[in-house]
C-alpha cells in the first residue's frame, strides 16, 4: 500500500512525498519568519502571486510550477487547478485564488491556497471527495475560524489539516488556530511531527491534525 507523508514548513507550505515525486505548495518567502532550507521538488503549486506564497525561486530541482487554473499530469500525480477568490468582493480587493486538487497514492488531496469566501455548491460539487484537505483557518486575508469549519462540513473530508494561522513566528494580522479548533469541537489537539498516510489508514470521521513545524534538512 503506498504512503504519502505530508510535513508542514510554515503558512499554507506543505511538503507532499510520494513514491514518484516531492510536491511544495505555496513556498513561503523567508520575509514571513518561515525558512525552506535545501527543499527539492519535483512539483510546486502556487495559489496566487503574493510573497508568503509564490517563493518559487527557494526551491531546488528545477520543478514544474503549476500556478493557474487547468489540469496537469506530472510524474504519477493529477493535479487540477480551479479558480476562486481571495476576498469577499470576488477579486477586486486581493485578486484570484486558485485551488489545487491532487490525486496521487490512491488519496485526494486538497489545498485551498488563500480562499476569502465561502464556497459555493457548485465548487463543492466540484472539489467532491477529498481525503486530505489543507484549508487556510486565520481570517484576515483569508477565511476566518467559523468559516472554515462550515468548509469542512460541507466537502467532509477524512483528514484536516489546519494552515496559514499565527504562530511564533510570523503574527501579522493572523488568529491563532486554537479558535478553528474550539469550532470544529476539538477539545485538545496533539501536533505531529509529519502526517502519514495511505488509503488503509485513513480515520472513519473526519479529524483534525495539527502538524509541528519542521525544519527543512
């Protein structure tokens, strides 16, 4: 059975390992207090063009960057990208926001990169089944706490993985993540170093996994 292994590196920054390649979403920009380090990959996904997201150049391996709307097929790994909006105002405030779809190892994957508004039926229809969903919780540029547990009612996912909140090192203008967790009913939360994960493990009801930030080696 194949294992993906997700690590959290700061903002909306994940790294996806698979078999077949190394995925970064949204490479955060040192400017922000986060650090990549040597990260390699062979994919990069970018959801808009603003610095804490689009730090492209950090990352090593010369990797195909997917950063608009489409579909794409890179080494063993659909990915779709569908447009949405950064602010209420359907753009005109902070410009478009794409969300990325993922299937590799059996699993789909979300990334919701820095959705401001809610999702409508359409688009819910559209994401359909998702097994991991990365969804930004810290309001300001982005939803907020309650509309992101609305989110996760709506797509159900099995596994949920918080993004883009205040933390220790970067403050600006962000809720901490506890508020999304005292909405979606968690009491308390315990961090993992790395998430994990194949089809034969994944939990029956959706739940909250809060990963540590990690030090790119």
């Amino acid at each position: 059975m194949p294992t993906m292994e997700i690590t959290w590196l700061g903002h909306s920054c994940f790294r996806i390992r698979t078999k077949q390649a190394t995925i970064v979403t949204d490479p955060v920009a040192p400017g922000k207090g986060y650090s990549l380090g040597n990260l390699n990959a062979e994919i990069v996904t970018v959801s808009h063009n603003h610095s804490g997201h689009s730090y492209i150049e950090g990352i090593r391996g010369n990797p195909k960057t997917i950063s608009k709307p489409g579909e794409y097929e890179i080494a063993g790994a659909l990915l779709i990208g569908l447009t949405s909006f950064h602010d209420k105002n359907h753009g005109t405030q902070n410009g478009l926001n794409t969300v990325f779809l993922m299937e590799t190892e059996e699993l789909s994957i979300c990334h919701l990169g820095d959705i401001g508004t809610p999702l409508t039926g359409s688009q819910i229809e559209e994401i359909g089944k998702i097994d991991v969903l990365m969804i930004p919780v810290g309001n300001g540029s982005t939803i907020g706490a309650s509309e992101a547990a609305t989110i996760v009612r709506q797509i159900e996912p099995k596994i949920v993985l918080p993004m883009h909140y205040k933390t220790s090192l970067f403050q600006d203008a962000l809720e901490p993540v506890e508020i999304f967790l005292k909405e979606m009913g968690v009491t308390e939360a315990i961090a993992k170093p790395k998430l994990n994960v194949n089809k034969s493990n994944l939990p029956l009801t959706t739940q909250v996994v809060l990963l540590e930030l990690q030090p790119v080696k």
